[in-house]
C-alpha cells in the first residue's frame, strides 16, 4: 500500500521559506484536517501534492485563456521570492521502502519556457522542473541540490511504475483528477463535460484503454484503406481515358553518342506514377514535335555563317586587345623585345648617372655601355683604385693631425683658466715645459708648430686632385657618348610595349582568327599589319582602326544568314553538337517512328497499369470489407462492455450523491442516463424528475459540488483501480454544503472509506473541530494541523 507521509515546500506560491506538512500517513485508514483561514496555503499543499504526482497544475490548465500570452513574465507564477529556487519534496512509502519524490526550479540555470512562444507563461510552467528520486529519507528537510538522488528523465513513467507497477496502462496524471483530487474552485470537473466526452473518459475505469487503443489503430486502417480505395479510382479514371490500341513500332536510337530520356528503350520504366508518366509524355511529344520541325526548318550552312558572323562581330567589340596584337603579327617579338629592354636598360643608367653630383665613381654597367674601348676601361679601374688607396692613407693622416690639434688646443683651453694661479707659471709650455720670454711668445710658438703639421700632408692633397681630374675626364666623355646613345635610341612608349610582350599571350587567338577569315592572310592585305615596331600608341590605334574597317566592310558582309534558317539554334548544339553530318544522319522519317514508338509505350505503360491498379483495388476491397466488419464488431463489444460496466455504478452513485445530498425539492439521489450513439455512447446525469435535461440545468453550485463529491466516492468505490493508492483530497468540500450535508459527507467517508488516506481542509475551525470528533470516535486516525499556525512558527525558527 502506497502512503504519502510528508511534504516540503520552499518558495512556491504564498510559501517563501521552508515549510514541512506531516501528510498523516497510518497504517490503514488516516485524515489529515488542513484548518486555517484562507490564504495562509491550505490549497498551495494541495498544488504542491498534485505537482509532484502528476506534474502537472490543473487550475492552470482551467485559466489558460484568462491572461493573453503575447508578452514575456519576469518570472514563474509560482516563484515566490525571484531569483531563488523553488524545491517540493514529497515522501511516499510503499511498503517497507520510501521514496522522495523532488521537483526542483533552478533559478540559477532556469527554463523559461519549452512549448510556448513567451518567457514563463503559465500554461508552460510545469514544465521548468527538474524531477529527481531519492531512497534515502535521512536528508529529507534538506534542500541542497546535492541530496536530491537521481534525475529522472521520464518521470511520468518513474512515477506510474511507482504507483502501479511496471507495464500498467494506468496513467496517474490521467486519473489523478477524476479518483484523488476534488479542487476546491472546480470540483465538477466531470460534470461540466460533454455527454459524448463523458462516455470517452469513462474508458480507462473498465482497463479498456488498450482495447480502445487497438481500435483507434483499426480505424486509423480502414480510414487508410478508404483513402486508398479513392486514390486508385481515381489512378483508374484517368488511365481509362487515355486507353487505346498497342501499335506494333520496333525500337532505334535516334542518338548514338547522346542518352536522352526520350531516346531510351524502356523510357517509362523508372517512373510510377500516372500523373509523372502523363507529364513526361506530353514533354516527349512536344519536343519530337519541335526536333521534327527543326529537321525540317533548319539549314546547316547558315548556322554556320551565322556562328562566323556572331564570332566576328564579338571580335569586333569585345576583343580590341586580340586584334591589336594581331596588327604586329609579323615582327619578330622576341627580338624587338630584347632590344628594347637592352635600351631601355641603358638609357635609364645614363639617366641615373647624369642626375649624379659625383661623377667620380662610375658603376661597371655604366662603363661597359658608354666608353670608348677596353683601355678606357681599364684605365679607370687603375686611377679608381689608385685614388681609393690615397684616400685611405689621407684620412689615417689626416685623423693623427686632428686628433693631435684637438689634444693640444684643449691642453691650452686648461692652461688658460689655471695660468693666473700663483704656482702656475704662464712662461713655460704646458705641452714640453719650454721656458718662453712671455706668454704671448708662447702662444705664438704653438701656432706656427699647428700650421707646420698641415703643410706636411699637402703633396698628397695635389696628387689627389690629379688622380680627380683624370677621372673627371673618363666621366666627361661618357656624358658625350650618352648623348649619342639618346640621340639615336629614343624611350620606348609603355603601351606599345606592353602590346609587344602581350603577343605570346594571343598566339592561339590570333590563328583562330586567321584560320577562319582567311582574307587576313592574303598578301594583298599586308598594309593591315606593321612591319616594324610602332614609336607611339597613336600609331598603334590607326593601324588598329584601319583593321577594324577591313573586318566591317569586306569581311562581315559574307557571313550575312538568314534567320528564319536557323530558329530553335540551341538544338543543334544539344543533339548534335553543331555537326553537320549528325543532323543529316537524322531524318525526319526516323523522328516520325520515335514518336510512335514513344505513343506504342506510353500505351503498353497505361494497359499494364490500368491492370495492375484494377488487381490491386479488388485486393483492397476485399480487405477493407473484412477490417469494416471486424472494426464495426469491435466497437459495437467495447459499447456493449462499457454499458455494462456503467450500469454496475449506478447504483452506489445514486445511494452515494443521495446520501449527502439527502431530500432536494427534486428528489433524492442522481440518476445515470447511457444513450448508446453508434459505435459509441454519451452519458448524461439527471435528477428524478420527469425533466431530461442534465443536473447542471437543475442543481446549484453547492449541489452540483455535492454530486461531483458523490461521483468521485463511488467510482473509487466500484472500480479498483486505484487498489495500491488509496488516497484522496478534497479541497475545502464543505464550504458549499449546509449542516445536514457536512453531516452525512463525513459519516460517508467514515463508513465507507475508513481504509483510505484523506487529505481535507478547511476554513472554519468548527467545521475541522466537528469532523475530528466525528472520525476519531469511529476509531479512524485523525489530526487538524493549523496550517497559518505552521507557516508562522516555521517562518520564525
């Protein structure tokens, strides 16, 4: 036997901190009395149960449509505190083991929303949860995540194996609110549904959900079958209208080289539908139809006058670059090129060594291109290196004289500022400690001394500059040959350059060309092309327009077509690669056969099919009628059974809704109607009056609350479906019922479900003082646990 033994809440709904409810669980029987005001959380227990069992909030579900779901929540309906977890744990005993249930919102890592649009919308928030399973009861108050167990992937599944065992069909989220749970706003909930849906929920009571399972799966078939049946009458209908005779056409490619769909000996044989195979032939015909009149139409010959003349004029406007390298066809490039880039090498060193301020070191490049002869050359290297030498030895001396003046100048800069000091005599040198006359006698020596040390290096400075001027010589004269050179080689124009090396580039081009309009290769026309390098780029666009009129006005004209010759072109590339011996290989007569050969097979194809489909219906048929029958015996047995079954509540439902309802102005108990409708039925519940309308239109709110109270009793009474969990809660019943019904409720539970769990509340504390008295004195295990008095005292520990 299954019992619930506590609950724990933090953070859900009006409970901010850890709240912890004992659920009352006995052995045998038990009744839990939630007293209190209201909104202190007497239904937030309830939600906080449901929620663990069945995963799911059934208010929520009933409010769906109450606030619009176009707009993002800052948090979950149920969160109390934002940003902090919201933890339900719920124990459950079965037997000798125990179980904690956990659902966890992490707030840290939260979902916010799965099947809706929006961030937390209400009818989405069951599903932020995270379920976890735990068998170890000692951490129970905890809610620290690391003592929640196991993460359950498919807690539903978890919790009805739980409950009922692996392999049951039961589906505790399914009966939870039709055997457990009576909410307090909602209580008929049953009763408010439609005849027809009534009949419908009322199939899993009689453990036929695999039966009605199994004949949604039949249905499903013959409704399959049905769509079948009309699909091939139709294939048929339209097989039937193109039907004609077989005409007798032996096959021949019409493309040897070349696979066309059309062309093939078995062209319908990878297609299967009729719709597909009817397109593709109406394709086929339409284009043998146009091959047969381009057959007919087209000539050779002016296709290609017109491929020449297309070419020609594309020549003419696209390709300027082609046809100027056509124009110098005849220089020897190569050459021209060589030579050109050797004077343009020079010129730009002469360029370079004229821009120079000093033409006394002259590059090897320079002399090999502008001296005389060898001995120049030669000479050069000889006054280059002998200058070269004495520059060294001039700036080793020069460095020793320097050096030597620096040392003694600052010599006499010190002796100046100390030559006054009274141990310093100012008539004996600094630099030798010769006694002189006077200080100035002294200074003066050492001048004359400074003068005579320049003097000495001046022999070398007057060969030098005889090794300059003979050098200035050589350079002299190679200004003179580089203004011969410039004077006979003038600077190559970049753009014709640039055509000359583009040459190589446009070989094949140009034989093209010449290949195919050999008028530019009559000796007649030479005067098209130069004969010699062309000096500027206005030389290069005469010649290349004088081409361009030769093309237009002599060559074009022959390659005038007439159009009309030529219509559908792309079929002649497409079938026969532009080839004139193709197009006459195939006649006209040939194309003629194909598309008899096509109409032959397109024929065979609708016979074969239209007896193939006609096979395949009789099939169908047959089939079908045996499933209808077989179908139609099923739902008449599973009306048949579920009538029966209905029949064994009646009775304990009409004692159960009488017994509290006691004597009403229409009766006493509530009667169940079955209207049997086809394969299925409807129920309707009714007073004993001679009225058949349904007691929604007869009995108020707090009758009908009652009655839902009855139904739920009597069906946990009749059916044993919920054997291994006997627990029920009821949200506040009483506050609808007069004194005589509270009365005669609890003597009901107390009589007939003394074997069960029950969870009830409250807001009147007589009303709980009442039931305690009255269940207590029956030997039933009751408490009242004051839930605004908990929530207080938990709030201040």
């Amino acid at each position: 036997m299954i019992k619930l033994k506590t609950l724990l809440i933090q953070n859900f709904k009006g409970i901010s901190s850890k709240f912890i409810v004992d659920l009352g669980a006995k052995d045998g029987g038990s009744v839990n009395i939630l007293a209190g005001p209201n909104g202190f959380g007497k239904t937030t227990i309830f939600d906080a149960i449901e929620l663990s069992l069945s995963g799911k909030f059934g208010r929520v579900e009933k409010f769906e449509k109450v606030q619009k779901g176009n707009a993002d929540r800052n948090k979950p309906f149920y969160q109390n505190i934002e940003n902090k977890d919201v933890v339900i744990r719920l124990w459950v005993d079965r037997g000798d083991e125990s179980y904690i249930l956990t659902r966890w919102y992490d707030s840290e890592s939260p979902v916010k929303k799965k099947d809706a649009g929006r961030d937390n919308q209400p009818s989405d928030s069951h599903n932020f949860f995270l379920t976890y399973v735990n068998k170890k009861t000692e951490n129970f108050s905890s809610t620290d995540p690391k003592y929640f167990g196991d993460k359950l992937d498919n807690p539903s599944e978890y919790i009805n194996e739980l409950f009922y065992g692996k392999g049951s069909l039961t589906k505790l989220n399914s009966i939870y609110y039709l055997f457990n749970y009576l909410q307090q706003e909602d209580s008929i909930y049953f009763l408010r549904q439609k005849e027809d849906d009534k009949g419908r929920l009322m199939g899993f009571l009689f453990n036929m959900e695999e039966d009605e399972r199994k004949k949604n799966q039949l249905e499903q078939v013959a409704q399959h079958l049905h769509i079948e049946e009309i699909k091939l009458e139709q294939s048929i209908e339209k097989l039937k209208i193109i039907d004609g005779e077989k005409s007798d056409v032996k096959y021949e490619k019409l493309f040897r080289e070349k696979d066309f769909d059309f062309d093939r000996e078995k062209p319908f044989q990878s297609i299967t539908e009729i719709d597909a195979v009817n397109e593709k032939y109406r394709q086929w015909s339409e284009r043998l139809s146009e091959l047969l009149e381009f057959k007919r139409s087209f000539e050779p010959n002016e296709f290609e006058k017109y491929a020449q003349y297309i070419l020609l004029q594309r020549v003419l406007e696209e390709s300027e670059a082609t046809l100027r390298a056509l124009i110098i066809k005849n220089l020897d490039v190569d050459k021209i090129i060589k030579n050109l880039e050797r004077i343009s090498q020079k010129l730009d060193l002469a360029e370079k060594f004229e821009a120079r301020e000093d033409k006394n070191i002259i590059q090897d490049k320079v002399l090999e291109f502008f001296t005389k002869d060898r001995e120049q050359i030669e000479e050069y290297k000889r006054l280059a290196k002998e200058l070269n030498q004495l520059n060294t030895e001039l700036n080793n001396f020069d460095k020793i004289i320097s050096d030597l003046n620096t040392a003694r100048q600052n010599c006499l800069t010190e002796f100046e500022k100390v030559k006054d000091h009274e141990h310093v005599d100012d008539k004996r040198c600094p630099l030798c400690d010769s006694a002189f006359s006077s200080y100035e006698a002294l200074i003066a020596q050492i001048e004359e001394k400074t003068k005579a040390l320049i003097a000495f290096n001046r022999d070398r400075l007057v060969q030098k500059q005889d090794l300059l001027q003979k050098i200035e010589a050589i350079a002299n004269d190679i200004v003179a040959q580089i203004e011969l050179f410039r004077r006979d080689n003038k600077p190559v124009n970049t753009e014709v350059l640039g055509i000359l090396r583009d040459l190589p580039n446009r070989e094949e081009s140009i034989k093209k060309l010449l290949d195919r309009y050999l008028e530019l290769s009559d000796e007649s026309n030479s005067n098209l092309y130069f004969d010699s390098v062309p000096e500027s780029e206005d030389e290069i666009n005469s010649k290349l327009e004088k081409l361009k009129g030769f093309l237009q006005k002599s060559v074009l004209p022959k390659f005038r077509y007439d159009s009309s010759k030529i219509e559908r072109a792309s079929m002649y590339e497409e079938y026969f690669d532009k080839k004139e011996e193709l197009f006459i290989r195939l006649t006209t007569e040939k194309i003629t056969l194909k598309k008899d050969y096509i109409d032959a097979r397109f024929m065979d194809f609708n016979n074969e099919r239209l007896r193939y489909l006609n096979s395949r219906l009789d099939k169908l048929r047959t089939i079908k009628v045996k499933t209808d029958e077989i179908l139609n015996i099923i739902k008449e047995t599973i009306k048949n059974f579920s009538m029966e079954m209905i029949e064994k509540i009646k009775v304990p439902f009409y004692i159960y809704s009488g017994k509290i309802l006691q004597n009403y102005q229409q009766g006493m108990g509530i009667f169940i109607e079955i209207h049997p409708t086809g394969g299925s039925y409807y129920i309707r519940f009714k007073t004993g009056s001679q009225s058949d309308h349904d007691i929604v239109y007869h009995l108020s709110s707090g009758q009908l609350a009652v009655v839902a109270i009855g139904w739920c009793l009597s069906i946990n009474k009749v059916y044993n479906t919920n054997q291994h969990f006997k627990f029920l809660a009821i949200d506040d019943p009483i506050q609808t019922m007069d004194d005589l019904n509270v009365h005669m409720f609890i003597e009901l539970l107390r009589y007939e479900f003394m074997d069960y769990q029950i969870l009830i509340s409250t807001h009147d504390d007589f009303n709980s003082l009442y039931m305690k008295y009255k269940f207590d004195k029956f030997g039933m295990n009751s408490i009242i646990q004051n839930v605004q008095k908990k929530v207080v005292e938990q709030l201040n520990t």
